[in-house]
C-alpha cells in the first residue's frame, strides 16, 4: 500500500559502499541517469511503479542493476485487532539497521501494530530499557534504520489498543564494516534468555489424565472434558482444540497460520456420540506454538441407572 515502507538490503564478500536506486526510470549510466543514494526506507504513491537498484562495495564491484515493478493501492483503514502479536524475532540485522519481525497470532490482515525501540543496557543481572521512539504500521515486521553500529536496542510490539504486548526482544546492531546478519539469535536481557520452549497441553476427562495412547478410548456423551497446559516462561496465551480436524488441519498443525480453525478452549465440554477425534495445543506470549497432539474415543451413550437385580 502506499503506507507500506520500501527497504532495500544488501549483503557481499566485501565492505559495502553505497546502494543506489531510481524510481521509474532505467539507469544509464551516472552521469545520464544519476540514481539516488539509499538511505533509509521510503514510500510510493499509488499506481505501478518500477524500482531500480545496485549497491557498489569499497572496492568498486558495481552490482549489475535489477528492476522490480511494484503495485501501490491507496492505505485502507487498518482494521482493528484482537489478540497480543506473536512472538517477536529480528529478521535482519546490520551495523545501522534492524528489521524486526511478529506474527500477526490470529488479528486480521493489515491491523495497526506499535513498535516502540530504544537503547539498552545489555547486563547478566539488570537490564535498563530507554525506550525513545515508536511509530505505528499495519504489516508483521518493521524496518529500523539509522541506528548506531555496535550498539544494543530494545523493541516492544503491541497491537494497536491490546494489552498484554509480545515480551521484549534484544538485539545488538553489527559493527561498522560487518556483513549483515539474516535470523540473528536474540540478546538476552537482564540474565533471562528469550522464551523459546512451546506449552504443553494436559487432557483430562472427568478429572484424571487420559492415559489411552493408540486405539480410541471409549467414554461417554456426558464425560467432561478439560485442557490444562503448563508453561512457566513468559505465559501461557491460549489453548486452542478442534473437534474431528481435516486430514490438512492435522498435516499442517497449530500455528498462526491456522488459529482460526480451532475453538479457543474456555471451559469443561463434552463430545457427541460415535467415533471421535479431538486435536489440542497451546501458545505462549512468545508466540511459540506447541506441536498438535491428538486423541480418538469412542463416544457411547452414558447407560440409565435402574433398580433392578445384578445381572
């Protein structure tokens, strides 16, 4: 959208120079058709546009020039969400830029997110946050530039209007004349690593654990049914289940991808007769999905009590 911000990210052998571009218009040469030096992201207006672009390094190589054609349509309304975002991860990483990542965990497509960043004291025992800037986009990850080399940032992403946001992440920019880095692993903070470990999801029926693993457990219309899923590090967010899941559901598993597929789990419930199969899993405020567990019953009519002699 005419809202969307366009970043270009180079990577090389050698020390990078300088990343030039043009805008609707083919390079010639720099003195016929002098491009434009990059230097942060930018935006377009609507309509179809062609980009073109090169980097040079330190010692001269000059990229042969690439032409992407991009299609700009006037920013709607972003729509609004509902849910925290998934857990945040650093995409990119250079000596003057960081792109930062999240997974949308069930909110609509284009809903409004806050990233707010800041320098941070990077320690085994404290860790001093100065958040200083935060601005507003409606995609699932953000490009942050003219940052200081060798310097360490911290990032907090909310969706617009929800509480709780996706913990805080660390992350150091690169030393001036280092390569960029793709899918850093993230900085601690404060002696506490980042939340990488998924819930574990407990079925329980009729108060105890199911412990039928294989053929299909038989139990009644009215048993109860219940999920408990322990997680101890940055909590738990949501346990999702579905009641007889598609061959696909089941393939492609729990992630923010297929949320909308399951029932959030809210309470005690029961299951209709016949053969049954019921799939389950959880999330953490890291956005770390846990892997779908599945169970099959065998659903029969609870019998009717009668007062009549043993038989």
């Amino acid at each position: 959208s005419t809202a969307t911000p366009i970043a270009f990210h180079v990577s090389g052998p050698g020390r990078l120079a300088t990343t030039y571009f043009l805008i609707d218009q083919a390079f010639v040469d720099f003195n016929a058709t002098p491009p434009n030096v990059y230097s942060g992201t930018f935006t377009l207006t609507a309509g179809t546009h062609t980009a073109t672009f090169f980097s040079v390094d330190s010692a001269g190589n000059i990229e042969s020039p690439r032409v992407a054609s991009l299609t700009l349509v006037t920013t709607l309304p972003a729509p609004p969400g509902t849910y925290p975002p998934g857990g945040a991860s650093v995409l990119l990483v250079s000596s003057t830029s960081i792109t930062v990542g999240w997974g949308a965990n069930g909110n609509p497509y284009g809903a409004q997110y806050t990233v707010a960043f800041g320098t941070t004291a990077l320690s085994s025992v404290t860790c001093s946050i100065s958040i200083s800037t935060s601005f507003s986009t409606t995609g699932t990850q953000a490009v942050i530039t003219g940052l200081e080399p060798s310097t360490p940032f911290a990032f907090n992403i909310c969706t617009a209007g929800v509480e709780p946001c996706a913990p805080a992440i660390f992350m150091q920019t690169r030393a001036s004349g280092q390569d960029l880095v793709v899918n850093p692993p993230l900085e601690g903070c404060g002696g506490s690593a980042p939340d990488l470990t998924p819930p574990v999801t407990t079925l329980s029926i009729n108060g105890y654990s199911n412990p039928i693993e294989g053929a299909a457990a038989s139990i009644y219309d009215t048993s109860s049914i219940e999920l408990f899923a322990a997680e101890s590090e940055s909590g738990l967010a949501q346990i999702y289940y579905v009641v007889d899941p598609s061959t696909s559901l089941l393939s492609a598993g729990l992630n923010a991808g297929t949320t909308n597929a399951f029932q959030v789990y809210g309470g005690a419930f029961s299951l209709a007769l016949g053969r049954r199969m019921l799939a389950y899993g959880a999330v953490d405020n890291a956005g770390n999905y846990e892997v779908l567990q599945s169970t099959a019953f065998e659903v029969a009519q609870e019998p009717t009590s009668g007062n009549g002699p043993p038989t």
